[in-house]
C-alpha cells in the first residue's frame, strides 16, 4: 500500500499535464502512485497519461466517457489504495520536489485525519508566483483541540474550500462515506464541509507547495456563472446547515465559520445575477431571501475574518437585504466577465 494517492482528473489538459506529472515524478518521497482519471478527453490527454504509465507504473490510468470532475474523482477514489488521499487539477502543480517529504514528515510525527494546507498561485502562463510565503501556525494548530483548530485556521484566513488543500486519510473517507456530488458544480464546498464536520484530528503545514493557476480556462473561476451554479450552492450550503444540526455545539460552529464564507460568495452571486428579485424570479426569489434571513446573520457571526466582520456591521446597520445588495454590487465590480457572461442553465 503506498502512503499517498494523488488524485487527478484530466480533461483537454495537454499543454500543462506534463508540468503538474513531472512536478510529481520529480519528488524526493517515492511511496506514492498518481489515479489520472481521463474523463473523455479530446485532445493528446489520453496519451499522454497512457505514456507516464508505461514509463512508471507508479502512474495508474483510468479511461471513461466525459462525466464531470466530482464522477472523475470519485472514480479515482475507488482505485486508489494510498494510506492517504490528496488532489491535483491538471494544470497546477507542486513547486518544491521535498512537498511529499514535509507531507510524510508531519503525518508520521503526528497522523491525524487530515493535513491541511495552503496553496500558493500563479498567472495563467505559470511564470509569476505569488503567495508563496509560509506559514507559522503549525505548533499552533498542534496545541489546540480540533475544534478550536479548525477556527483558527479559518480565522486566520488561510483556507479555501479546493480540496488540492488537503491531504485526508483514506480510511476516514470511507468511514463516513464522503464522496463528490456528481452533476453539480462547488463540489469542494461540499467535500470540505463534510471533511471539517466529521474530522476527529487536525494538523496543518506551514508550507505553501501546492501552485494554483489563476484565470486559466481550465479553472473554475474563469467559466461562465450559470444560474445552475447558483443554485448548486446553495444546496451545498442547505444540506451542510441541516447536518451542522446533530454535531456538537463547538463544530457546528467551526462548522459555521467554514460556511461563512461560502454564504458571502452565494449571496453576492444571487443578488448579482437579480435572483433575488421577486418580479422575475417569484417563489424562487422568496425562497433564497427567506434562507439569506433565517442563515446569513448567524453564519457570518461565527467567522472571525475581515469580510466577515464587514459582513456582519453592514447586516446590523443597514439590514440584511441592503447587505445582499451590497454583496452583488461587489461580486459584479469582482467578476464582470462572469456576469456578463451568466446563462441561465
């Protein structure tokens, strides 16, 4: 069994695919395997896995008809025989060939359900690297419980939602059976919260190897904004609020805190396309401002970040509806081109 399994779903990714398996094949720690799950590619994709699996058995191939990254993944995890599981776009990569060493290093110090860590970024060409800097809260992280833990983490605002930010014991997935929502967009969002929910132990790594590619078309952030997604979210954000209700009161709100900011993008984006307008929208309309009212006040209590607490004194001082108004006008001025380029689907 080896000690990790790096997970990959590849779709059209020939011109980085070779940057983020050599970033892999080129790590000090050799007890891993890569799961590159093509899921219908296209393009040279498909051989190019099959390639990296000849030269390095390491590297296993899965072949399937194009079923979305939560159906790749969830492929992959079915294979994968790693003691812990991480995960990789096909177009970001590991900057640093020591990444599985300090990953290995700070699991057999202390093996915990997951490693947490922190990303750093590039522009869409891969030659600017910024964020890179490390943290200095692992000896924090290691003296607190994990409730107190995770809300240290997401007050400190060193989170996100991308699961390529942590590395997770294998077992622990299928104790709790958490696999990704198939046919629906912030998968991660949904992972994550499960993730947190659950998690018995908790350490964190100080340092940032993992490179996310910004604004490239393969990344999430540069598509189109569908009411769908929209939607997609939500549901997210319902289905986790209803199970933070049987968890202990200190994680749901750990819970809680994590949701916030999954709230904020939520509402931002609702407002922003006018889902919030009942004359267009009707019953739909009233639904998501019911929710935004019964949920947004509580959930950006809980979290202690700068938007968050911005969040939280323009809720008491002009209300919550003015604050989701707001919220839009900020998420259009943020993402233009995701608004201007919204559908309905």
């Amino acid at each position: 069994m080896p000690f990790i399994s790096v997970i990959i779903p590849v779709y059209n990714a020939q011109e980085f695919l070779p940057g983020a398996l050599e970033s892999i094949e080129t790590q000090d720690f050799a007890d891993w395997e890569v799961i590159l799950v093509d899921d219908g590619s296209t393009d040279g994709s498909p051989a190019l896995c099959d390639s990296y699996a000849q030269r390095d058995p390491r590297f296993r191939v899965v072949h399937q008809e194009n079923a979305g990254t939560s159906a790749a993944r969830n492929t992959a995890l079915k294979a994968a025989q790693g003691e812990y599981i991480t995960f990789m776009d096909n177009d970001d990569w590991w900057r640093i060939p020591e990444a599985l060493t300090l990953v290995h290093e700070a699991l057999t110090r202390r093996p915990v359900d997951l490693l947490w860590h922190m990303s750093a970024r590039a522009n869409p060409e891969g030659t600017e690297i910024t964020e890179a800097e490390p943290t200095s809260i692992a000896s924090t992280i290691d003296s607190l419980s994990t409730d107190e833990a995770i809300r240290t983490i997401i007050d400190n605002e060193l989170t996100t939602s991308a699961v390529w930010t942590k590395v997770i014991r294998r077992d622990f997935l299928t104790e709790h059976g958490i696999v990704f929502p198939s046919g629906m967009r912030n998968e991660d969002t949904d992972v994550s919260a499960q993730i947190i929910a659950h998690i018995d132990s908790v350490a964190w790594l100080d340092q940032r190897f993992y490179v996310y590619r910004m604004g490239h078309p393969y990344a999430q952030t540069s598509h189109s904004l569908a009411v769908s997604t929209v939607d997609d979210l939500e549901h997210v954000l319902r289905s986790n609020l209803s199970a933070a209700r049987s968890l202990s009161e200190g994680r749901r709100g750990a819970l809680m805190a994590f949701l916030a900011r999954p709230m904020m993008v939520w509402v931002g984006q609702a407002s922003a396309l006018g889902l919030l307008d009942e004359k267009k929208h009707g019953q739909q309309a009233r639904r998501r401002k019911a929710f935004i009212s019964q949920f947004f006040l509580p959930l950006v209590s809980q979290s202690h970040t700068r938007e968050a607490r911005i969040a939280q004194w323009a809720c008491r001082l002009l209300g919550v509806r003015a604050c989701a108004q707001l919220l839009g006008v900020q998420f259009r001025r943020m993402h233009p081109e995701l608004v201007a380029h919204s559908t309905t689907k």
